[in-house]
C-alpha cells in the first residue's frame, strides 16, 4: 500500500527551512552540497513550495521520506559517487523457449549464447521504485510480451538502488542506470544485432523515466517506442534531462492511473491515456490505497496483449477533458495496447472495469 503523509507538526512557515536544512545536512560532505546530486535541489525546492505530500509509505509501514537521504545511505558512499553500476544493475533475458528468464551479462556476446534473436522486436521492461525482477511488472509483463509475439524480452532489475525508504537517492540513480542500458543498446546497434524500429522500452513509476533516459542518451539513433506506466511524479516536475517526454522515441505513449500522487498528471507523451480520468483511486481500488492505482496501469497494459481490440480510448480536447472523462465518442479513438496504433496523438479518455478483465466489454462477458 501506498500512502501520502505531510509532517503537519512543523508550522507552514518554519516547515520549508526545516526540510531544507535536512536535505542539505543530508545530501554534503562537510558544508559543500555533493556536485553530482546538487541538481536535485530545484526538484525538492518545487516540491515543498507546492505543499506536496513529503512522504509516502510503499506496501504498509515502510515510509520514504521524498525530499531527504538517511545518513549511512549509499548516496554518500565516496565510491558510489563514481557508481560501478555494473556491479549494481542486472539483465535477465527472456523468450519463449526460456520464459522464467536467464541472468546474463551486458555485453552481445552473453546475449546470443542466451537465444537472443536480432531478427525479432526486443522489449526492454524496467521497474520502479522499491521493487527488482520479481515484481509485477516483470510477472505480468513478461508473460503478455511473449504471448504476443516470438520476441525477445530483456528484464532491467536495478533494485539495489532503488529500495526503501531511500527515494531521493533512487531518483538520483536514474540517469546512471540510463546511461548503462543505453550503452548496451548502442552495443548492439551498432553491431547490427539489434535494429532501432525493433526496439520497444516499457517502465514503470521510476522506471519510465529510466526508459526516457535510455532514449535520450542512445547514440546511434532514435529508438521506435516507450511506453511510460504512470510516470513517477514526485521529483520530476523542473528538470527534464532524465524525466520521460516527447522525442525520446519515434513514438512515446503513456497510461495514467494515479496521477497528481505518486505519477505525473500532465501530457508528456506523443499519446496519453487516462483510464477512469487518470486519477486515484481507480475502480476496485481503495481509498487509502493509491499503490493499487499506481500498479494498475501495469495490468491494463498486459490484459490487452489478450483483448487486442479492447480499452479504445476517445481523444480529448485537452487535460482537464481527459480528467473528468468529458471527451464525447464522436472524436478520434486508439486502443491502449501493447500493439499500439493511432492516428491523433494527445490526451485519450476510457473507462475500466473494477476487476479483471478490466476491458468493459470482455468483463461484461466474463461476468454474463
């Protein structure tokens, strides 16, 4: 479960300089802010200054403080600083002929000993915040992913510098994490093993804006898709070099499912999708539960490798339209897929069932 809390203790005026005072005690060695996370500081700065929520607790007790690191934390590890994250980010590859997946170094030639095909679309899948390669994204992804066709799947599992309650400093590993898939990447493209318009990243909270990153930083050319799940929102509203937008592929699409909480509320997408307006709670979800909308979206995305027809969205005139789902159905539609097609790029509005199946018609079936 997710929840948002706000010190309410400390009065309004004082609370700014007290937070503050945190992350700076927290984030220097001695009384000189560390260059490589300084940036951070407009981030934290805008959100306090916006009266955000300055903690949310993921899956029960464990509370993440959004705008400071706890000492002892890896951020201030003099080697980390320099982050070997070869040592600390993992690639599992998965096909059909091995769906629980294959730990495999980062380099082409471990690839091909593990099956990869050059010849097929690769899917890259990366998580979020306080979770690896065994959370949902890769349990549900991966199997749709397969199911909808013969390719091949490369798991990201940078779950070493992402856990709790350490946000600040996951935040600040997305760019390193970035940059190292998008090296790989390059690897293979240039090698011939891997072709731009085969390539397709889907990332979750954090890890969409890790996809967007990967985007930005491939050398050799832009790749054909991402697709951001509910992109994190907390922390990524100034600074837009490792946050996910437009341009960062030949085609960015976005699905919404807890927005103005724990994702993004606005368009940054060349499509984006609001199920139910977008907003927490979504059907079936609680209300003090926003970790069930932030993960919905991760369902929705895999149901439709099964109901390819179903979740047709309408195009909205703009976002506050697509929020309140007053976008009519005379207007342009798209399917939310995995097998994306459209004609009108924008906000899209639609509605979902409770339970699954989530696609309104095949859940009226299943129910009938």
């Amino acid at each position: 479960m997710l929840y948002a809390k706000r010190r309410s203790c400390i009065p309004t005026t004082m609370k700014t300089q007290v937070m503050l005072g945190l992350v700076l005690v927290h984030l220097t060695s001695g009384n000189v802010l560390l260059p490589e996370f300084a940036y951070l500081q407009s981030e934290i700065d805008e959100w306090l200054k916006l009266g955000k929520p300055t903690e949310l607790a993921f899956h029960g007790s464990d509370i993440s403080s959004l705008i400071d690191v706890p000492r002892g934390s890896q951020l201030l590890d003099p080697g980390l600083r320099a982050t070997d994250y070869e040592g600390n980010v993992f690639f599992y590859f998965f096909n059909r002929d091995n769906p629980n997946g294959t730990l495999v170094s980062n380099n082409a030639q471990a690839l091909s000993l593990a099956g990869f095909d050059g010849s097929r679309s690769t899917k890259i899948v990366i998580h979020g915040y306080e979770t690896n390669i065994t959370g949902e994204i890769f349990t549900a992804m991966v199997p749709a992913l397969l199911h909808d066709s013969d390719c091949n799947v490369l798991g990201v599992d940078w779950g070493r510098l992402c856990p709790a309650p350490n946000y600040v400093e996951a935040r600040a590993h997305v760019s390193g994490v970035a940059k190292l898939v998008a090296e790989l990447l390059d690897t293979l493209l240039s090698d011939g093993l891997l072709r731009h318009k085969d390539v397709h990243i889907i990332g979750h909270s954090l890890g969409a804006h890790v996809a967007g990153t990967v985007g930005k930083n491939v050398k050799t050319g832009i790749l054909q898709r991402i697709t951001g799940l509910d992109p994190a929102m907390p922390l990524f509203l100034v600074l837009k070099g490792d946050r996910l937008g437009r341009g960062d592929a030949v085609v960015v699409d976005v699905v919404h499912t807890c927005a103005g909480l724990a994702g993004l509320e606005d368009a940054i997408g060349d499509i984006d999708f609001y199920p139910n307006g977008g907003r927490h709670p979504q059907p079936g979800c609680g209300l003090l539960d926003p970790g069930c909308s932030h993960q919905r979206c991760i369902k929705l995305l895999a149901e439709s490798a099964w109901e390819e027809s179903a979740f047709q969205a309408h195009h909205c005139q703009g976002l506050a339209d697509a929020s309140s789902g007053t976008c009519g159905t005379t207007g342009a539609t798209a399917h939310m897929s995995i097998n994306l097609q459209y004609t009108v790029g924008g906000p899209y509005y639609l509605q979902t069932a409770a339970s699954s199946p989530f696609a309104v018609e095949a859940h009226q079936a299943a129910v009938n």
